[in-house]
C-alpha cells in the first residue's frame, strides 16, 4: 500500500513533535490500516449476521473468535456463540425487521468504538412488554475489540429507556436497599411516580 501525505512546512515541524512521543509517522499510517480494516471485519458482521439475520454456527465463526467474550451478556447467558446465538434469537422474537445502523465509527490499534441507532418493530414480548408493532430506534455504544480480522471480545451500552418509551411502558431503576446490591430493573406499563405500584 502506497501512502501519499502532503504538508506545509509549518505542520512538517510537528513530526518531531510526533517522534518524540513515541509515534512515528509509519505507526500513524500502521494505525490507520488496522483501524480500516477493522471497520470492514465489523461492516461483514452488520450486514451479514444482524442485519441479514443470520446467526448460524458457520456465519458466527466467519466473523467471530473462537474464544469471542461478550461483556455484555446477562448473568447466566452462555458463553461463546451459543450465547450469541440465544440472545439474537431472543431479540428477533421481539423486535423484527432490526437494522442497525452507524452514527459514528472511530478506532485505535485492535479497538473500535461504534455509536449507531438500532431500528426495529416491536412484534413480541419483550421484557414482559406485550407487542405493540411501534417503530423504535434504540440508541447505544459498543465497544469492540479485534483480533486477526474477526471480533474477539464485544461491550455494549443501550439506551433502553427510549425503547420502553417507544412502546408506551415505564422503566424504573429501583434504588440499592444494601450496599453491593446492584440495581434492579422493572418493566410495566402502570408504574407510578408516586408509589412505585404496577398494575
């Protein structure tokens, strides 16, 4: 690969600057690669795995590491694709016609950061929410970490209240009663301001 750069002689002083940092002008262009063809290894993955909805064993090992660690699994999920598996599953009974789309992509070395909006139709229950075939976009952040051209370790944030919104349900964080005890999550459609009650 042939890499034309072209500068000033003002932004040429900065690559001293640059190699007395530790970062030669060849580890930026070294960066750059890895991080392009990372955006790649992930695009395949949208597009073959979620988006085509398609999360067989082969097509897994196509885009996952064998020993792939999903950070944001639920205690008690399985590890490796089974889990993956279980987990898409459960989201497509739910959620159909899911699209994920990217906002933002950056990365660094082996890691990518993703900020995009997943589009769906809520066609199932979910979280106790019955279907109400509404639209949603649900907002979120993953992490991703990469290793020989495939995704080795994954963590995930989603915006989970704009989804329950979505769909007309209240969700509530209710506060820690003990220390260490982490916070618990409820869904409902009649929950109150006042008294926390359901329906």
């Amino acid at each position: 690969m042939n890499v034309t750069i072209e500068y000033t002689p003002e932004e040429a002083k900065q690559i001293p600057h640059l190699e007395e940092a530790g970062t030669s002008l060849g580890g930026l262009v070294e960066n750059a690669a890895k991080v392009k063809e990372n955006k790649e290894a992930l695009f395949r993955f949208q597009k073959e795995v979620f988006n085509g909805h398609d999360w067989s064993t082969e097509t897994l090992a196509r885009h996952l590491t064998e020993d792939f660690i999903d950070h944001a699994a639920m205690p008690g999920d399985l590890p490796g694709f089974p889990g993956v598996q279980s987990r898409f599953s459960m989201w497509a009974d739910a959620f159909e016609e899911a699209m994920e789309e990217p906002v933002a992509v950056v990365g660094e070395g082996d890691m990518l950061a993703v900020v995009y909006d997943l589009h769906a139709r809520h066609r199932g229950e979910f979280l106790g929410i019955e279907a109400t075939n509404q639209q949603v976009v649900i907002p979120g952040i993953e992490f991703l970490r990469f290793r020989d051209g495939k995704i080795a370790a994954h963590w995930g944030i989603y915006d989970f209240m704009t989804t329950a919104d979505e769909v007309g349900a209240e969700l509530r964080f209710v506060p820690r009663a003990t220390p260490g005890r982490k916070p618990e999550v409820a869904w409902s459609h009649g929950v109150t301001a006042e008294d926390g009650a359901t329906e």
